[in-house]
C-alpha cells in the first residue's frame, strides 16, 4: 500500500508542471527593461512586466501576446496611485525577483555646474531613488513570501563614490542619484536580512539603449566600449542568479561578475 501511495506521488509530480519563478521588473517597455523581460520569459519564468505607459508600449505588447507568461501593469514608479493599485492587485502573490530597472538619466543641461536646478535634482532623485525605494516597500511582503527572496535595483558605476575621481565628469543628479540608491537599497537590505531577502545592486555593462545614446550625444563617446541589450542582460541574469547575501553586501555587482567598492 505504502508503496502504491508511493509511486502515485511520483506520476502526480511528474504530470504537474513545476511553479516558475516570477519576476516583476520596472520600466520594461524598452532598453534593458524589455531584454530582461525578453530572457526572463524565454527561460521560463512569470514575469510581470511593467510600464509606464503600456498602451503604448508596442514591443511590451507583441511579446506579452507571444507569451503566456508574459502579463503587462502599468506602473509609473514616480505615482504612489500606480505603486498602490500594482501592490493591491498582487496581494499575497509572491515575486522572487523585484528587479527595480526604472531610471532616467534627466536633462543633461541641467545637470552640469552652472545649470544645476532644483527642480531637475527633484525629478532625477524621485524616479531614480524614491522610486525603486517605494515599490521595493510595497511589494516586499511578495519577495518575502517567495521562494528566490530577491530585490535587485539596476544602478549604475558612476554613481560609486570610489570610483568619482577615476571617471571625473558626469551628470550630478544621475549620479548623486545612483550613489543614493545604493544607501537606499543598503538601508533596505538591513531591514529584510532577518526574513531571508537578499537585496543588490547591480550595474549593466555599458549596453546600446536610448540612455547611453544621450549620454554619449552630450559627453561623447570618450572610448567606451559598449554592447546590444541583447549581450548585456545575458550576462547579467546568470550573475544576478548567483548573488547571495555576502556578495551583494561587497559593492556594486557588475553584470561581468566583478565588485565595484560603493
Ligand atoms: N544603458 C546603460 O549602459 C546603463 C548603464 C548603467 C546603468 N543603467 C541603468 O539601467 C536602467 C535601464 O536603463 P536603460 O539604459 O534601459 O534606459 P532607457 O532605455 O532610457 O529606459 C529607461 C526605462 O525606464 C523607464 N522609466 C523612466 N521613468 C520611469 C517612471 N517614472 N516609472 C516607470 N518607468 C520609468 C522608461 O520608461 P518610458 O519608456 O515610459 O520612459 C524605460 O522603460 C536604468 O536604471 C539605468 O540607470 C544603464
């Protein structure tokens, strides 16, 4: 009998598909944001891709009517009414991977000495930091009751502060930004270490989006080596799968694997 029971477990495992992991990522509807949700979903995974727009968000849509596990939520990350309504929706849902992608890089006009304005530094910092720090809040009882635990904010190297002297000029606000995101998401790490969650932060290859295009448009190529969205979120998701705990408390994860000191 025991071993009827035994071997009845075994077909039922084998005729129920296992749970994918589910990814929710933001501002996906284009650069790395839609590659991630690209290779997220033809490894397999759930992933909740978000927009801030998704009406418009035309490739966002082609691949989630390719793909099953493909869903699409609005979510400007600047809206505590999107971050609310997203947060509701998925109530007791669990999110192995937050993968905070939003960002923008502001108006490089502004963001030179002699231009700096209040307003720019406002709008840089609430996307950039508030932001991923808002839907992190939101959504973290998701990540914890996951089985992965991970928030992971895309940041950037020129926001490390060893690194300042090194890269010398660049667009304050963006980086004030990304070295604020860093703390934010350390200060976040120490509040969910006792619940298993492990928060990074990651910084893309230099990778061929509309971002890069302006930032090169405005400083210049200055020799940076750069490759396709494709090329850098390949070998990101195998680095991100492997952070735990003690790596992503080292620095900046860099998606070739290395550790930038923050
Ligand atoms: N490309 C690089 O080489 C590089 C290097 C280091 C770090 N990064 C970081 O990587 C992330 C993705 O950058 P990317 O290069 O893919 O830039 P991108 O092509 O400019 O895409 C930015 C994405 O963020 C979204 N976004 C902007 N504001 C938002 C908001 N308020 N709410 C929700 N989504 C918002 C955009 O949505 P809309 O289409 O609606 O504007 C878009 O989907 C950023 O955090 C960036 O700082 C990029």
């Amino acid at each position: 009998m025991n071993r009827l029971f035994a071997v009845a477990l075994i077909a039922l495992s084998f005729a129920t598909p296992a749970l994918a992991d589910t990814v929710l990522i933001t501002g996906s509807d284009r650069g790395l944001g839609l590659e991630f949700a690209r290779q997220y979903a033809a490894q397999g995974w759930t992933v909740i891709a978000t927009a801030r727009n998704p009406d418009t968000a035309k490739d966002l849509k082609t691949l989630s009517a390719a793909n099953k596990n493909v869903s699409v939520e609005r979510l400007d990350v600047s809206s505590d009414t999107d971050i609310a309504a997203l947060a509701a929706k998925y109530k007791g849902k669990p999110v192995d991977l937050l993968l905070l992608n939003a960002g923008v890089l502001g108006d490089l006009n502004h963001e030179s000495l002699g231009g700096l304005t209040r307003k720019d530094f406002h709008d840089v910092m609430d996307v950039n930091v508030f932001g991923a720090l808002a839907v992190a809040q939101a959504l973290r009882e998701n990540v914890i009751g996951s089985k992965q635990k991970k928030i992971v904010a895309v940041t950037s190297g020129i926001g490390s502060i060893t690194a300042a002297g090194r890269i010398g000029s660049g667009p304050y606000f963006y980086r004030i930004s990304k070295t604020a995101l860093d703390m934010a998401m350390q200060a976040l790490a120490q509040d969910v270490k006792k619940d298993g969650v492990v928060v990074a932060l990651i910084s893309p290859t230099p990778s061929d989006t509309d971002m890069l295009a302006t930032f090169h448009n405005f400083y210049g190529q200055g020799g940076m080596k750069s490759s396709s969205p494709a090329d850098s979120v390949a070998k990101a998701i195998p680095v991100i799968a492997g952070i735990d705990q003690a790596k992503a408390a080292q620095g900046i994860v860099v998606a070739d694997g290395s550790v930038l000191p923050w």
